[in-house]
C-alpha cells in the first residue's frame, strides 16, 4: 500500500487573501505594463497582444478582469468598489473589441492596472476608495444617459426629417 504524497497545509484565509492579491498585481502588470516601448515611457502588455486574436483574446483578458473581481467581492469591497472596477472591465472589454483599434485602446486603458490601483487603494484607505468610486460610478451614469438621451434625439430628428423628406416627395 502506497501513502499518498504529503500536501503543504492549507494556508489560513488571510495568507491566501494575500496570496491570491500578490497573484492579481503580478497578472495586471503582466496584462498591462510587461513591455516598455524602447526609449519611451510607453508600457504595454499581453492583454494588448493577446488582443490581437479576435474573439478569443478579449474573451481570454475578460477572465482576468472577472478574477479581479472575485478577488475584490472575497475581501468584501463595497458594491462602488465592485461597480467601478466592472466599469473599467466594461469599457475595456466593448471598445477593445474593435480590430486594431481596440488593441491600441487597451494599450492606453489598462483596467487591470486601474483595478489593481482600486483595490490598493481600498485596501489602504477604504472610506476614501468608497467615497471616490461612488462618484465616479454617478459620474459615469449621469454621462451614460446623457449619451443615451443624445442618441434618442438624434434618432428622433433624423427620422422626423426622413418622413418630412418623404411626405414633401409624393
């Protein structure tokens, strides 16, 4: 009869919180800041090269971005926390999936870099991180809808000038 190989013991919940904190910084530079462009200040990282494969790549960095937040929702930030690191995850994932475009945009946003400074930031001063993010995420709402009410209006005008068009040609 064999015995089974001996296993590390489980490290206590906190040690594996950090762990697990240690783990994401080191993924979010890998993801964001690993190259540096020669004789610029310029970081990029395999998100951006990852990026390049359509589909698969902005699918493949999504995961870390989820990670991240299952790593924020385990230490128990708070839902302005959650919500703008969803944020950064969001605009990443959407405008980083145009084709070449998207590569050069997530070259220059770099959510994980922006989530990983939230979580520090949380973690060192949570009041503050919360306080910050709450407005942030109003901030973002309130131009979202604006947005979204330029748009209907826009659409209003330009069908309302199609049908006049069309009633003025028959």
């Amino acid at each position: 009869m064999t015995t089974p190989a001996p296993t590390a013991p489980p490290l206590p919940p906190r040690a594996r919180d950090d762990q697990m904190l240690d783990n994401y910084r080191k993924l979010a530079w890998g993801a964001d800041e690993m190259f540096r462009v020669p004789g610029t200040n310029f970081r990029f990282g395999f998100d951006s090269i990852i990026g390049l494969v359509p589909g698969v790549g902005d699918l493949t960095v999504s995961a870390l971005g989820a990670y991240a937040l299952m790593l924020a929702f385990k230490l128990r930030a708070p839902v302005p926390v959650l919500t703008r690191m969803l944020m950064n995850i969001t605009i990443d994932t959407v405008f980083g999936a145009v084709p070449l475009i998207g590569d050069l945009f997530d070259a220059t946003w770099k959510a994980n870099t922006k989530n990983r400074k939230l979580l520090d930031a949380w973690l060192a001063n949570p009041r503050r991180a919360e306080r910050q993010s709450r407005w942030v995420v109003v901030l973002f709402s309130l131009l979202f809808l604006a947005i979204v009410a330029g748009s209907l209006w826009l659409t209003w005008m330009v069908l309302s000038w199609l049908l006049g068009t069309l009633r003025q040609v028959r």
